[in-house]
C-alpha cells in the first residue's frame, strides 16, 4: 500500500512541475508584439538591453540589422553587434497600445494594435520562427555603396 501511496505522490509532483512550465510571451503573435514593445522601452545603448528585443525579430529583419552592422564596421573600422543597430531614439511609440488583436493565417500574422483614441492603430506582421512568433520590422533594403574618387565621379561598387 505504501509503494502505491509513493508512486502517486510522484506521478502527482511530476504533472504539477509539467503544468508549471512559464508560457513564453511569443507563444502568440500579441504576446510577441507587447513584449517587444516592452523590450524597446528599455533600450539603453547596451547589448544586454538590446538583445531580448533583437530576438524578437524575424529572420529577415535580424538579416537586414545584420548587414547594417556589417557596413557599419566595415566603413568605420569598429566593430559592432547587430542588436546595436536598435537605438533608441528608433523606436519612440506612437502611441501606447491598449488592445492587440492578432489574425493568423498559417506561420503569418497581423496584430491590429488599438490606442485610446479612434487614430491611434497600427498593423504590425509577424512570423512564426523557431517554435515562437517573431516581430517583421519593414526595414528599407540597404542600397549600394557607392565609391566616389578624388575627381568626385561616383563609381558603383557592391
């Protein structure tokens, strides 16, 4: 009886630790937005503050700050990480959502973010990536680099 009484206490700690597991905040596309959101407010200047935010993001976003950070210690010689490319005077809010409404269609997204007043929306994409959702930022594509000699003519380079 005692064997019996030990296995079910056991089994019974086992499913409460598996119920217990945190949710992540990208297990949804809202969830995934409000923590970036989050994550953006606290935008320092440092990597250990711009890193959770830049894990957030899409593959393709992260590629676009991934290039960028690559031109940027390229041109000036110093080397930099491709969060660092987040700053924070980027991404002043518009306004503060009070409500985030997602549609999914497949591994995409669309969360309709809603402020107190009629104007205050916003569409933001999402993806869904390595187990989670992530943040598509609408970056402009980098445009080529363009050399210019001493006579001052521009000569086109990659």
């Amino acid at each position: 009886m005692t064997r019996a009484i030990y296995a079910a206490v056991v089994l019974l700690l086992a499913a409460a630790l598996c119920g217990c597991t945190p949710k992540q905040p990208n297990e949804t596309p809202e969830g995934a937005v409000r923590e970036l959101v989050e994550q953006l407010k606290r935008l320092d200047g440092t990597q250990r503050a711009a890193r959770p935010a830049f894990e957030l993001l899409s593959g393709e976003t992260k590629q676009n700050l991934i290039a960028r950070a690559e031109r940027y210690s390229r041109a000036s010689g110093k080397h930099i990480e491709p969060e660092m490319m987040l700053a924070p005077a980027s991404f002043i809010l518009r306004f503060n959502p009070r409500e985030l409404l997602g549609e999914i269609k497949g591994g995409y997204a669309i969360v309709r973010a809603r402020g107190l007043l009629d104007d205050e929306r916003a569409e933001i994409r999402c993806v869904f990536e390595n187990g989670g959702w992530r943040v598509h930022v609408d970056l402009p594509p980098l445009p080529a680099v363009v050399m210019r000699p001493r006579d001052g003519a521009p000569v086109p380079t990659r």
